[in-house]
C-alpha cells in the first residue's frame, strides 16, 4: 500500500517521466532518495509490475511528505545564506522509488543523465552538476542506491539504516546523517533495568537489520537478566491486505496471551503503519484488551495509512520510543503554514492534500467529493498524518543537506588552486571530481541553525545521542510527544542514562502505576531465585533464604552470606555485628561459679585446719598423714584453678588454664591411688611371711605420687612447646555472638591431658574397689571407691557435654567439672573423717589396730 522511496536529485532542470516532479533551481545537484513518500498505487495481491499507473487510485502515509518539505526548506534557507554558496544556487528533483528495486535502479541512473533522457554514462550538461545524493530511509533502498553510486563515487547521505554492503568499495562511506544504530542499545538495556522489566516481548522486522537487531539484543539482553518472553519476525507487505491482516492476527493474540507488559519493536519507519492494525483487532475484542508498555527504536514513527484515519490509537498511548537528538529549527513551522496547493509547484502535494483533507483539486477526477480550498490547516491533522513539529528524520535531511552544503563551501575555497581552476571555468564544476567531496564531508563540521553540533565519525556517521519520547495520544489523534530521558554514548557509564519517571504518562491500563513485566513476581529479601526447570531464567520460584544466609535485595541469584563478624537476622534480609563476649565476673554465670570456687576453696582449707589441728589422732595419721596434706592442698589449688577460665582470655592465662588443671588434678588423683594402694599393701604386709613390709612406707606413696606428676607434667610440656593454647575467637557456635575463648591449640594433646586423667582415676577406682572390704578400722578404700566413682561419672560425662556446648558455656561445663569432680573427692574421702573427729571424738581413740573378728 505504500511506495518505498523518493529520490531527490537537486538540479535546475524539470523532471518529466512518469514520477512525480518536484521542483528545479540551481546550478548545483544534490541527489537524493529520502525513503517512503508513501506513494503507491493500491493494489490488492501481488503486483509483478511496477505500480506506476497514475490512473489508479494513490495511497499516502501522509507523515512522511514533511521528509520533502524538510528538503526544500533547507535548500531555499542554503540560497538565501551567502556566506555558505554565495557564488551557486542548490537546487533539487526528488523521485520516488515505489518500493521497488526496479525503479530505484532507474531513477539513481535518472540522476547520473543529462536532463530526462536516461542514457548511462553520458552527460552534456554543464550547468548542472551532480553533488551528493540523499536516501534513504529504508536501509533496502539505500542499498540499492550505493549499488551504482559506489560505481561513481558519488557521496550518499542517509537517513534512516544504514544498508550492508558485503561488496561495499574499500575507502567509501556511507554518511549517515544519524548514529548507528547499535549506539542505543545500552540505552534500552538501561531502561528495562530502571523500570525492573525483565520478561519482554519482542517484534522485528523481517530482515537483515532486523536480524541484527535480534541477535545484538539477545546477547545484551542475557547478560543483564532480560528475557524475551516471544520474538515475532513481521515481513511488511503492504499490497496484499490479507497479508497484513493474518500477519496482524498472529501479533495480537500473541500479545494478549503473554504476560510481558512491554513490547520492544524494531523496524524501519513505514512499519508502524502495520502496526496500526493492531487498534482494529483491539476494537474487535468484547472484552478489555491489555495494555502494554510500547518501546519504539529509533527508526520507526507513530504514522498511519490514510484508511486508518479513523482508526482508534489509544493502543500506543504511554509508548516511549528512542530518537535521534534534535531540536527545533527557527522558521520551519511559519513555513509550513504557508504551503498550499495553490502556491506550490510540489508534484506531491496535490495527492498529499487530497487524501489528508480528504477534498478534490480542480482538475481532479474526484466525484461527490468537496473541492480543496487551499486554506486547509496542517496543524489541524491528526499526529500519525503529520507535525508541525520538524521530525527526526526531516531533521536528518535538513542536517544532510546543511552538510553537503557546508562541505562544498569548504572544498570550493580549500585552497588557491581551486579557486584559480574555479575562476579559469566560469563557476564550472564539471571538472571537480565527486570522490573529491568525500574529504571534506568526514571532515566536515558546523553549527546547524540550531546551535547543534553536526560532525562525523570515522565510520561516516553522525556524532550524537538519543532521547526518550513518551506518547500521548489524545481522542482527536492528535499527538504529543514529551521528553523523558536522553541517552549520550559518549558520556561517562553512570551519566549516559538519564531519565525522569515522573513526567512520565503510562497506559490507563496501568491506571498510572508504573507496570510490571515479569514472568515471575518479585522475590523480596530473604529469599532468593530457584530457576524453574526447563523455562528462562526470568521464570522461577522463591525460596528462603538458608539459615545463616541472607538476601538483602529483591530477585537476588543466590543468598550470600554474612561475615564472620555479623550474623543474620530472623528475616534473613540483613545482617547486624555479632556482640563480643566471654564468661565475665559481672555476669551471674560468673558469679555463681566464683562463689563457688571460694565456697570449696574455704571448705577444703576448714578441712586441712581440721586435720592439722588433730594431727595427732589416729584417723588422721592412718593412710599416710603426709598424702591426706597432699590431697587437700591439691584441691585447695583445684578450685582455684577454676577462676582461670573465667574473664577476658589473655595469653598468660591460656597457657595456664589447662596445664594448672591436668598438672592439680594429676597429683590428686595420684594421691588417692597411692593412698589406695597403701591400703592393699599394709593389708598384705600383715599376713606372716610377707614379703610387702619393705615395699609399705612414705618412700612408696611418695614415688607414686611423683612419677604421676611427671608424666602428666612432660605431656602438659610437649602441649606448651608443640602447640600451646592461646587467646583466640569463636565466631561460629553462637549465631549471634564472637566468644572470646583459650583455644586449645592442639586438641590431641587437650584429650592426652584428659586422657591421663581418666586413666589415673580409672585405676583408682579399680583398686580402691577391691580393698572396699579390707578389715581395717580406718580403711579409706570404701569412701575412695565412691570419690573415684563420682570423680569418673562426672569426666565421663564432661566429653559429650563439652562437644555438644556453645560458646562460653564450654568453660561453664569444663569449670563445672573441676568443681563437681573436686566435692567428690572432697565429700567422700573427708567428710566422714571430719565427722568422726568433730562428732564422734570415741571412735577416735586407739582403735588403728584393731581387727574385726
């Protein structure tokens, strides 16, 4: 339904083949195809020849004529400026392409003839000189073009996409009058992150940009978290409207059955007019239609057919779209309201007019039909048929031809040879080479009327941003375009993105919330993503956090966790410094197990008083007086050592806490054993003939108590140089504390110390149990029997409960311990003895050898 492209070839001759003239002044040439006037024939099916009968009736999108008058405003503002050509006159034709590759081919060899005659490679005009030609805006046309333009050298100046040229001449550029295109990309990945879209759907063009397009973003795209909820592939084929509509058909029940509330499309400009069927499917519908969130690239145009007129637009209503940076030209809009039928040779407009006021010129063929009155308004059209506003790709021809312009100046008084060669031929450029020009185009660079700097890249394309446009679209389709946001390529990574959510206006779908596009909901902190099998990564459940792990942002991978000095909270979505602590005084812990160590220390002193104080009686003189002393002193040190283990561990201490203790504990329980083995021996010795009498004395109680000690004390030595223990920090038993802690340093030789013990209390138990029953007045074995049993219940049971403890409850069990194991002793061997000697004082009295019958 719509042509392809016009060419526009400035010149001072008229133009009479069956194409639409425009317009001759000047002696210079600018040819040029600007993409899609939007004129066809409309033909429903497939045509296999050139639509050029003008007896048919001539379909517009209407928007695209200020591409045109984009173009003659530029020319005539270039010849009313001496100070650019002041010795020539630009002027212009401007063709259209049909869409077609036929006469593409024919009309760019239109350009490289003498007046209208096509004959290739023969020109006898010298008053009108091919410069530049501009086109297109469909990156198809344009290839076309550069197929035979790269033959000649002749520059061409772009618009739209930039065509790929796999056989393009080495050294030629294209000049693109906008960036590439892949500049914004970043742009779009940045939006999509602001807004947390991440499940979009995406519509392209069914072509070799499009394909590009698809395949750049899918890459961009995976490496940001976006996922492409479905892609469709849309091939533009506007003669055959069935085409259209199943094309059309298949795009909106693939919207409507998607959860992706944004839809990325990417095509050249015309393809909004296929989209514009879309409002017809919505309309179709009982039932409200989703809205979506439209995200335009930069290429394509809110524009219409003229049969879509009436055609409800609300759809793309809130859509935000990528531009090229431009800006207002002065005197462009008072020019436009002045343009009339009546006052132009435009070939164009007569068909223009027609179909947008929908009115007949008098020499039309038009029946029933009102007749053009020449003072129709064009602001008065809907905003898809047109703007007053200058557009982005008007605004590129306008900065193409400004170019070329600029670029003639420059090469025109490069130097005193060009001038002299200029001055020689009359104001003849016949013998200025095209190839000539491309120097000063890439090195071209002015303020445009606008104050914007025009320049280009190595590559032959403009130097600048985008900006963000939001659409609003008013029930009279009237539109209105509000700027959002910029994207600058060239600027610093955290200040290429800028946008401004506030002024944004959002579909009535979304009753002005800002819209979701997620293929699963949000999973808050706390939690984390768990991918679903076999689906896109955007697509996943949400599962908690793990203990001791947390997620501290929305849609986090993967719970990370705290460091060792913090701990996680209940929610698990932050975490907060861990409290240092030990087993202080202050504490009642601390206090109670200082009160007690105290408490046995005093009772264990009242004892040896005791003792001491009745030295002399037989209950204490019997078993060895001298290893009674012993035992007592070496609880009185045991409960002492118990203060060791409590407050902030320091060095000194550390190395003190568990050598004091094994070392104490060692020559106690040495003490019973030699006190129980004296027994068995003294018992042994009374038997006539017995040979044990040597073996019975102090010498014997004093080796084993001796040999005992120095054991335990080579073991708790190799500890101190091997591996000693030391002020350390246990981060990890108590979730939400560091315990400052002696670490053991090496736990084999902690267990070794353990182990002896247990060894010797073993032993002591054994032999003190079988002496139990010995006749002897004052026989201790049965009160060590039950020391030793309580001395070995309470170690035995110390392992699994000290394993098994966090924090500084360890040192509450191992304090606990000592203290429970040195009552025993205490309780068992001496209390009785103290009873009999305060209570009992008869049972006291020369009773030690005495036998019981």
């Amino acid at each position: 339904m719509v042509g392809r492209a016009h060419i526009v070839k400035c010149s001072i001759h008229d133009l009479h083949p069956p194409l639409h003239k425009y317009h001759k002044q000047g002696d210079l040439i600018i040819g040029g195809v600007p993409t899609l006037s939007g004129l066809l024939p409309v033909s429903i099916g497939f045509r296999k020849q050139p639509p050029v009968a003008l007896s048919e009736e001539i379909l517009l999108i209407p928007k695209n004529y200020q591409h045109i008058l984009a173009l003659v405003f530029a020319v005539k503002e270039i010849n009313e400026n001496p100070q650019i050509l002041s010795n020539f006159t630009l002027g212009f034709h401007i063709y259209d392409s049909y869409d077609n590759a036929q006469r593409t081919y024919q009309t760019t060899m239109l350009l490289l003839s003498s007046e209208e005659r096509l004959i290739p490679n023969y020109t006898c005009d010298n008053q009108h000189n091919l410069i530049a030609v501009i086109g297109g805006l469909d990156s198809t046309v344009s290839r076309h073009i550069a197929t035979i333009l790269d033959i000649y050298k002749i520059p061409q100046l772009t618009y739209g996409s930039a065509p790929v040229m796999n056989d393009k001449t080495p050294g030629l550029f294209f000049y693109q009058t906008t960036p590439q295109e892949s500049l914004q990309y970043p742009g779009i990945v940045s939006l999509l992150l602001h807004f947390k879209w991440f499940w979009i759907g995406v519509i392209a063009i069914d072509n070799d940009n499009g394909e590009r397009f698809l395949q750049a973003i899918s890459l961009i795209f995976s490496q940001s978290d976006i996922c492409l909820a479905f892609i469709e592939r849309v091939f533009i084929y506007f003669l055959h409207i069935s085409y259209m509509l199943q094309q059309g058909t298949k795009i909106y029940y693939k919207l409507m059955g998607s959860k992706a509330n944004v839809v990325l499309i990417h095509g050249e400009s015309y393809s909004m007019a296929l989209y514009g069927w879309l409002p017809y499917f919505y309309e179709l519908q009982t039932d409200r239609a989703k809205g979506k969130v439209w995200i335009a690239t930069t290429q394509l145009e809110f524009l219409s057919l003229a049969l879509q007129r009436n055609w409800e637009a609300e759809v793309f209503h809130g859509a935000l779209s990528f531009k090229i940076h431009s800006n207002d030209i002065s005197g462009f809009r008072w020019f436009l309201e002045n343009i009339s039928p009546y006052n132009s040779k435009d070939g164009f407009i007569g068909d223009f007019w027609q179909q947008v006021f929908t009115c007949a010129l008098p020499n039309s063929m038009e029946e029933d039909v009102s007749i053009c009155t020449g003072k129709e308004k064009l602001e008065s059209l809907p905003g898809a048929f047109f703007e007053m506003a200058m557009t982005t790709p008007s605004y590129s021809i306008y900065n193409a031809v400004q170019a070329v312009a600029h670029a003639i100046h420059d090469m025109t008084f490069s130097n005193i040879k060009f001038r002299a060669k200029r001055d020689a031929q009359g104001q003849n450029l016949q013998s200025q080479k095209h190839w000539q020009l491309h120097h000063f185009l890439r090195c071209t660079s002015f303020n445009n009327t606008a104050q914007d700097r025009i320049t280009f890249n190595q590559k032959g394309e403009l130097v600048t941003g985008f900006d963000i446009f939001n659409w609003i679209i008013f029930s009279n389709l009237s539109l209105q375009r509000v700027k959002v946001g910029s994207v600058d390529p060239l600027a610093p990574a955290d200040q290429m993105f800028t946008i401004n959510d506030d002024v944004i206006t959002w579909h009535s779908w979304f009753n002005q919330t800002r819209p979701l596009s997620l293929c699963s909901e949000h999973c808050h902190p706390g939690s984390s993503k768990k991918v679903r099998e076999g689906e896109p990564f955007c697509c996943y459940d949400c599962v908690l956090c793990p203990k001791g792990k947390i997620s501290d942002k929305e849609d986090m991978n993967e719970c990370k966790k705290c460091s060792d000095k913090e701990f996680a909270n209940k929610n698990q979505d932050f975490c907060y410094p861990k409290i240092i602590t030990f087993l202080s005084y202050k504490e009642p812990l601390g206090i109670a197990f200082t009160f007690l160590a105290f408490f046995f220390f005093s009772l264990t002193a009242l004892v040896l008083g005791i003792f001491m104080t009745h030295h002399h009686t037989p209950i204490v003189r019997a078993n060895n007086q001298s290893l009674t002393y012993t035992l007592l002193i070496s609880l009185l040190f045991c409960f002492l050592c118990t203060l060791l283990f409590i407050g902030k561990p320091r060095k000194v201490v550390c190395l003190l806490q568990q050598t004091a203790l094994g070392i104490i504990f060692s020559v106690a329980v040495s003490c019973v054993l030699a006190k129980t083995i004296t027994v068995v021996l003294a018992f042994m010795a009374t038997k006539p003939g017995s040979r044990m009498r040597k073996l019975v004395g102090k010498r014997l109680a004093s080796s084993i108590v001796l040999s005992c000690f120095l054991i335990q004390a080579g073991i708790c030595v190799g500890w101190l140089t091997i591996s000693p223990p030391f002020p350390g920090m246990d981060m990890y038993s108590v979730t939400e504390e560091i315990v400052l802690q002696c670490s053991a340093g090496s736990m084999v030789m902690f267990y070794s110390v353990l182990g002896y013990l247990g060894f010797l209390a073993i032993i002591s138990f054994a032999v003190a149990f079988l002496a139990r029953k010995l006749p002897d007045t004052f026989n201790e074995a049965k009160f060590i029997t039950f020391s030793m049993l309580v001395f070995c219940s309470v170690w035995l049971s110390f392992v699994p409960t000290y394993l098994s403890s966090k924090g500084k409850y360890t040192v509450a069990v191992e304090m606990f311990s000592i203290l429970a194991s040195g009552a025993g002793l205490l309780g068992c061997i001496f209390f009785p003895k103290c009873y009999i000697i305060l209570l009992k004082p008869k049972l006291n009295k020369g009773q030690i050898m005495r036998k019981k019958c």
